[in-house]
C-alpha cells in the first residue's frame, strides 16, 4: 500500500461495529485480487465416506494439482460428530504445513430451523467443539448451515429469530478461541440475497459472515444476489453449475469473480464439484478453469 493510501485509511473516523474488511474495502491497495483457491473436501464426498480415501490422501492430491489451501469438512474426520483427538488435528495440521497448504476452513452440519430448543441446544454444543477443533488445526472459518425445516405454526421471521440467538452464541464461542462463524446459503431455509441480508444485519459482524454458495440462489438472477451478499461474505463456494432464473446451466466463472473481486474479497476461494463422475478427473478441471478466469 502507498503511504499516502495507507495514511488516508489510518486517519479515518472509527465507524460502530464496521468490520476489519470493510475498513481495508474504502480504499482498494494494489497489488491484484489476492486471492487464494481452495478445495472443499465435499468435492470427494464418496471416496471420503467409502473410505477408499482419508483426509492424507485428499491433501496429498491438494498439494500434487496445485490447491493454495483445503477445507476439511468436519464429518470426514474419524468419528464424526464427536471431534477427533488433539494428536489427529495436529497430524492433519502438520502435514497440510508440510505439503504447503493452508486450511481455509471447516464446517459441521445442524439445523437451528428446528423448533424443539434440545435439539438445537445440542447443535450449539456441537459447533462449540468444532470450534475449538478449528483453532486447533489453524482454521479461521467454520462454516454451518441455517437449517432445512419450514415448521408448521411459524413464521419465517419467528424462526429467524431464535435461529440467530443460537448462532449469537455459537459467534460468542468462536470469538473466544479466533475463529469466525459463517452461515452459508444453501438454499434450505436460506434461498435468496433478500434472506442472507436479513440474517446477517441481526448479528455482530465481527465473528460472522457469510459462506456465499453461487450455486444456491436458485430463484431469480443469481448474479443480482451474489453481488448484494458479497460484502457480507467471508468464504465462498465456488461451483462447476448455477441455476439463472431456475434453469441449471454452466457457470460464467468470469462474471462470478468480476464481482468477487469488485466486492474487494482477498482470500480463499474454496472450489466444489457436485454430481456424477470421478472427483480426480473433475476437479483438476475446474481448477485450471477458475485459475484461467482469474
């Protein structure tokens, strides 16, 4: 950064609650988009849970294709929903250290759409450990998921509300051991920028944000919503198809990280590939388009 721009930036007036990124996006430094591919380890769904792959392997395969970093994905780690034992997430650290690559984040399932508060009380417990997992293996995102239910009786305002109390203390946890916690779309109780905007205005910026999945606004102009909830976005899900207007089509990697970028995101870009076909052949693919894109 210059030092005029640096300077300029230094002399601005604190704002209420703006985060870091916001701060750092009033004055775009040079130096290019700095950004970081990544792999979600979703991409190897099968192999992962057939065991025909481990977590080595999928690093391993990281490192030889040319990945900057991984996401491991808490339910491939040994005896999921229970969090592994420190000298695994160390191993798993090391060796990620070892082969280059840095661990861009990790993520559990749950479900805060649930009206009966055990159980949801069960999935905060949950995330808290995974939490401290993710500062363990050097994580700074853990990504859940807003839940999948539309129960009878409730409004989606209703359910919105005791959704985020319980993401307020799982966002509380992650802020104790440095971790951020990011809700992704993943079009089940979240569908639309609209819902994502809602969600995120009535929580504390700081220790949350937003995994953007491109992949699951399947109603209306995708481009138009990814564009109004990139500046909430802290992670990212970068895939092969989206739907535009409910149609499933291809995706248009360079209108997608035109706005990545002009969001002034500078960080991972985790890469996913869904659907039939071996995750070996695919994702080197659409890794070397993503790179030609950018």
């Amino acid at each position: 950064m210059k030092r005029s721009s640096f300077f300029k930036m230094m002399a601005l007036p604190a704002l209420p609650g703006a985060k870091l990124t916001e701060m750092a996006r009033l004055e775009q430094p040079p130096g290019g988009h700095r950004l970081k591919i990544s792999l979600n380890a979703y991409s190897f769904n099968a192999p992962l849970r057939d065991g025909s792959m481990n977590l080595d392997d999928l690093l391993e395969f990281c490192a030889i294709s040319g990945f900057d970093a991984v996401d491991l994905t808490g339910y491939y780690f040994p005896g999921y929903p229970e969090t592994p034992p420190d000298k695994y997430l160390f191993h798993i650290k090391r060796h990620a250290f070892r082969l280059g690559l840095d661990i861009s984040g990790t993520g559990v399932k749950n479900d805060f759409a649930d009206p009966d508060k055990t159980k949801r009380k069960a999935d905060i417990t949950l995330i808290k450990k995974w939490i401290e997992s993710a500062a363990k293996l050097g994580a700074p995102v853990i990504r859940i998921f807003s839940g999948t239910q539309a129960p009878a009786g409730y409004t989606w305002d209703q359910v919105a509300r005791w959704m985020m109390d319980d993401v307020a203390e799982c966002v509380e946890h992650g802020k104790q051991h440095g971790v951020i916690v990011a809700i992704q779309n993943h079009n089940d109780f979240i569908q639309t920028g609209k819902q994502v905007k809602l969600l995120l205005e009535m929580a504390d910026p700081e220790w949350f944000g937003l995994v953007l999945d491109i992949g699951s606004y399947r109603v209306g102009d995708p481009f138009v919503q990814i564009a109004e909830t990139a500046p909430f976005a802290v992670n990212w899900q970068i895939k092969e198809n989206m739907f535009v207007n409910g149609k499933e089509e291809k995706t248009n990697l360079a209108k997608v990280l035109n706005i990545v970028k002009s969001s002034g995101y500078r960080g991972y870009l985790p890469i996913e590939t869904l659907g039939n076909g071996d995750p070996k052949i695919k994702v080197p693919v659409f890794l070397d388009e993503v790179k030609k894109a950018l």
